[in-house]
C-alpha cells in the first residue's frame, strides 16, 4: 500500500472528469484539492516543483496553464514496480501511476498537463511542498474522499521561512540529511555575520526544493546555495551522497547512524570525529587551532582514540587512515573544485594518484585563469569604451562648465577612474589647486556638501569649496590632496590604525548618518592620519530626507541599490559600515602576519562587531 498523487494542471479543461473517475476506479481517492498559486509566484512555484530553472511565461506553463489546477491524493493498495522509460532515462517506477498518467496525457493531447508520483519518496516530497502535508498522515488515514477542497497557498516557504526550527522541522518530515559539523551553535548562525550550515543529503534536489534554495555561485560543482530564514538569507553547503566528498559509502553510512539532537539530525559520535577530522586534514592546507580545539574536546567526551592533550598532524591523520581502511571506505578527491585539498598529506597513503590528482587539479585552475583573463580583458575594454565615451561627449561641455566657474589649467585627473557617468579634474580655483568631480548621470553630489557641512566640525574631511549644478551636470569642487588610499598593507603594518576609522564611523554613526559604500580606498591615508572620503551615496539611518536619497521608483537608482557597497555589504539593499569593516578584516586574516598583529586586529574586530546592532540600514 502506497500514497500518491496526481496533478491536472488547469489546461486539462474538459477532460476533468474523465480523468477523475478512471482515478477513482483505479485507486482509493482521499483527497481533491483545487490550488490557486498567486499569480506573480506561479513560475517560481512550478519551478521549485518539477525541480527546474523555468522562466516566467515558459513554455511548459503555457502548455499547462497558470490558473486553478488539481491535487488528487490517492492510495494505491497493490503497487507494482517495473522499469519505464521517463524524461530522466530508464527508472523504476510505479507503473500504476505511470502506466495511468500516461494514458491520461493521450487524452489530453500529449504533452505535460497530467503530474504522477513515480515513488513513494517523491509524494512524501511533493505532498509537503503543496500542501504542507505529512505522508504518513495520509497512510494511516481511513477515511475516504467527500467533497473537493479549495486550497489558495503557494508551496511551502516562498517567501522564506520563519526561523531555523521551522526549516528543519520540515526537513526532518521529507528528507534523509545530517549537519555535518558546527551544529552545537547553530543557533548562533542567524546572528553571524556569515552565516553557513553544512548538510549532507541522500537527494540534493529535493532538499534543494523543500528549502526554496537559491544557488549563490553559477559554477555548476560549486554547492553553495542561500536560504532565507527570519528575513536574512543563511547559506546552505548542499553536500550529497556520490560527490566524492567523503567516500560514498561513508556517506550512506553517516546517513544511516545520524542521531537527533534537539531539532536536528547530526552524525553519531564516531563519524562526526573522523568527519570532521577528515575535513580539517585534507580540505584545509594545514591543521587549524579551532579544528583541533574541537577534535580534542571531541575526543576526550567520546574516547574516540587514544586520550591526547593535542593532536600530532601525522599521528592523528594514520589514526584516520586506520579508520578509512576498518571501514574499507577510500579517500576520495572532492567534485567540488572549491575545496581545498591537501596535496602533500594526501601523497601519504596515495603517492601514485597524488600527482594525478594535483595535476587535473593544476589543469582546472589554469582552464579558470583562461577564462577569468578572457572576462578581465572583456572588462577592462567595456570600462575603456565607457570612459571614452564619457569623455567624447561631456568634455568640452565640462570645461565650458568650468570655465565659466573660474577654474583655470583644468587637467583630466585619473582617467582609469572614470566610472558610470562620474569623471575627475584637476585644477585651479582662486589661486589653488583643487579637485574636481563632476556626475553626468546620477545626480548625487550635494550629498557630498550635505555631509561636509554636517561633520566639519567633527571630522577631518576634504574641505569643500563650492559646489554647482543644472539639469543635466552636477560639479562639485573640493581641496586637492595627495593622500594615498589605504590598503590591506597599511593595516598589517599598524593595525592601529583600525582605531582611527573605528571612531570616524562611530562619529558618522552618532549623527544617525551612514556612509554605505565604506571599503579601504574610500579611506586616505598621509602622516599616519586616516580619513574618509565619497558621501555621494551616503543617507540616514531614520530615513529622513537630509540627504538626496536614491528611489525604488526609478530604475536606474534601483541598479545603484544593488551594487552600492558590493561585498561589503550584509545582504542585498542592505548597509552597515562597521559590517563592512568586519568584511575587510576578515580577509586579512589569510595574510601571513605576526602573533602580535593577529592579537591586536582581532581586538579591533570585536570593537566593530560590537557596533552593529543600530548601525543597519535598509531599503525596502
């Protein structure tokens, strides 16, 4: 006995009832749901449905129509499987089901306007995306069909979900997954500035589906997809059985010895210690203090292998090797070309298929080069083009400009610069030189003199001398510095420095302003002074109008919003400038740099970190 599902899509029309009493006669009806999706969801649900990347309007959804549709719930009392060939090759399937839905889409003029389950797993999936409903529920039902039931809810979490518990609540009802590792805080993941929760599943599509998961790398091995949880997007590592991860029968293994803890699922004492021992050896390039921190505690709660005070990197990898080979699982280099792998530790137990390895490895990362020069030349010559044009059209307007403002030997100043409509001068102004920015597109400069006259008082800024505008140009002339942009080197050398642009955006920030597009070369650097520079996009945290602020009215704002601050930035439309320090520093920490420095950058990190809270800003 089995519980399945058929789906009429609306376009089936007058061959409805047909369809549902031959249903009937073939199996037990329990239930008929009509479903109306919302109209600007329904691509994205039929998406998440058939498990595939279908454009709004496709094909599939004029053939199968985007209005009301039919579930039919039915039980099959005598399944019968058989091999068939399906749209995915030759599977084995209900042929109950198969065998009817074929029938059904004769009658109907071929094509997709009739849905069936081919086995149990895909209804226990498709009965929870639809209607949030458990298989089992219906399994032990004995009721029979009474009346048709209206149902007007798009799938399971389209517009995110609640919090953590909700999500695994329901992957606990559909799926087979384990956290593979750092599920003792996970808790802590919806507070983290990079949020991240590593499963291993038997299905990736269908945990793909269930999750409303979106990939965030278009690089088909990469795994990394984002889930939106509580209004933020947590990403998701969707590792899966046959990756090459770990051994698949390891995998399969994890899978079947998974213990619940709490809300969740997580692997059994011994295959998380050697999971996670595995993963510190051989995806990372050398053991970590915090790996092997949480190893020993590991061990020392589960006496997994002999009681150590700390590990030795030899010692404990043959402790691994003695377990893979216990097992008779393999060491098996990842199809995920993004994790890392140690070469020089793997040679150890495979020196004939290191080289290998390496080599296929060497050859991946230099086809990446090839095609990363070829997008940078691209770049590099749309960006050229763009300045050209920029100057071939606003130049002599700009000097017109200029001149009538009485600026003399105006110069073109750092051409490469020129982005977006933006371009730079030098020049002279009443007896000094001065610097000139002039926007030709996005009109935002008086933001600049709006922040100046805001904090002059309080900040050493680039003096601004006059600014000027009509409708089509705006020119804002300010003090000429020779200053040099701050970088990465400049922190390791003083990490100090960190205090200086920690009390500029405490400062920024006490105004109940925010800078929005804070990154290293927005700060100048000269005798061991710091200062910030670029307000054009600058705003207020209380959303009140003393700045030019950009709209979700107009399109060419909107594409600013949504590259303004770049990586810097916690999620899309998002800003916090002590966020985008944290970003910053935490890149650093892959620099090779003394004890001291890393002790004193981190002191600095958790004084940025502890000023997030009020610091948001958002667009909505």
């Amino acid at each position: 006995m089995e519980i399945h599902l058929f789906i009429l899509w609306s376009k089936v029309s007058i061959e409805r009832e047909n369809i549902l009493s031959d249903i009937a006669d073939k199996f037990t009806t329990l239930d008929v749901y009509n479903i109306t999706w919302s109209e600007n969801k329904f691509s994205e649900n039929l998406s998440r449905f058939y498990g595939q990347n279908l454009p709004k309007n496709s094909k599939k959804e004029q053939h199968c129509g985007s209005e009301k549709f039919t579930c039919v719930i039915v039980r099959d009392e005598s399944p019968k499987y058989q091999p068939r060939q399906t749209s995915k090759g030759i599977r084995v399937v209900n042929v109950n089901l198969f065998d009817s839905k074929k029938l059904y889409r004769s009658w109907t003029g071929g094509g997709h306007k009739i849905h069936a389950t081919d086995d149990v797993e895909e209804t226990r999936i498709q009965l929870m995306l639809l209607l949030e409903k458990q298989y089992d529920s219906y399994l032990i039902c004995n009721q029979n069909f009474v009346a048709e039931k209206e149902y007007n809810q798009d799938l399971i979490s389209s517009s995110g979900w609640q919090s953590l518990e909700d999500v695994f609540d329901i992957l606990n009802k559909t799926i087979n997954y384990v956290i593979l590792r750092n599920f003792e805080t996970i808790h802590d993941q919806m507070d983290s500035l990079h949020p991240d929760i590593d499963i291993l599943t038997d299905n990736q599509d269908y945990a793909i589906s269930i999750l409303n998961a979106q990939k965030t790398f278009s690089k088909k091995y990469r795994v990394q997809y984002k889930v939106l949880i509580d209004n933020k997007y947590i990403n998701f590592d969707l590792r899966f059985n046959g990756d090459n991860y770990y051994d698949i029968n390891w995998q399969k293994d994890i899978l079947v010895t998974r213990v619940k803890e709490d809300f969740f699922y997580r692997p059994s004492n011994v295959n998380y210690f050697y999971s996670l021992l595995y993963h510190a050896l051989l995806h990372k390039d050398k053991l970590g203090y915090d790996y092997e921190r949480r190893l020993l505690e590991l061990n020392n709660k589960c006496s997994v292998v002999f009681h150590r005070k700390y590990f030795s990197v030899l010692e404990i990898f043959n402790e691994l090797e003695e377990f893979i080979d216990s097992k008779k699982y393999y060491f098996t280099y990842p199809n995920d070309f993004s994790v890392h792998w140690n070469y020089q530790l793997y040679s150890k137990v495979n020196p004939s298929w290191s080289f290998f390895h390496k080599a296929y490895r060497s050859y991946v990362s230099f086809m990446k080069l090839v095609g990363d020069t070829k997008k940078n030349i691209a770049g590099w010559l749309m960006k050229l083009v763009r300045r050209s044009l920029l100057l071939f059209i606003n130049h002599w307007k700009i000097l017109r400009c200029l001149k009538d403002l009485k600026v003399s030997d105006i110069k073109i100043f750092k051409f490469k610069n020129w982005h977006d409509g933006f371009a730079y001068y030098s020049g002279v102004f009443q007896g000094e030189i001065v610097f000139i920015k002039i926007s030709t597109m996005h009109l935002f400069l008086d933001n600049e003199k709006i922040f100046y006259d805001l904090f002059k008082d309080n900040l050493s800024l680039l003096k601004v001398i006059k600014f000027f505008e009509n409708k089509n140009i705006q020119i804002l002339i300010s003090e000429f510095s020779d200053e040099k942009e701050l970088t990465e080197q400049d922190i390791l050398d003083d990490p100090d420095r960190l205090l200086q642009i920690y009390e500029i955006l405490k400062t920024i920030k006490h105004k109940d302003c925010i800078h929005r597009d804070v990154k290293l070369n927005n700060f100048l650097l000269k005798d061991d002074k710091v200062r910030i520079i670029d307000f054009t996009y600058s705003t207020c945290l209380n959303y009140s109008n003393r700045f030019n602020d950009l709209s979700f009215n107009k399109r060419e704002d909107v594409m600013i919003l949504k590259n303004l601050g770049g990586i810097f930035k916690p999620n899309i439309f998002q800003w916090n400038d002590f966020y985008s320090i944290d970003v910053v520093l935490e890149t650093l920490f892959s620099e090779d740099m003394d004890i001291d420095t890393r002790h004193k950058i981190l002191k600095y990190k958790q004084l940025f970190r502890e000023n997030l809270g009020d610091n948001y800003h958002a667009t909505k």
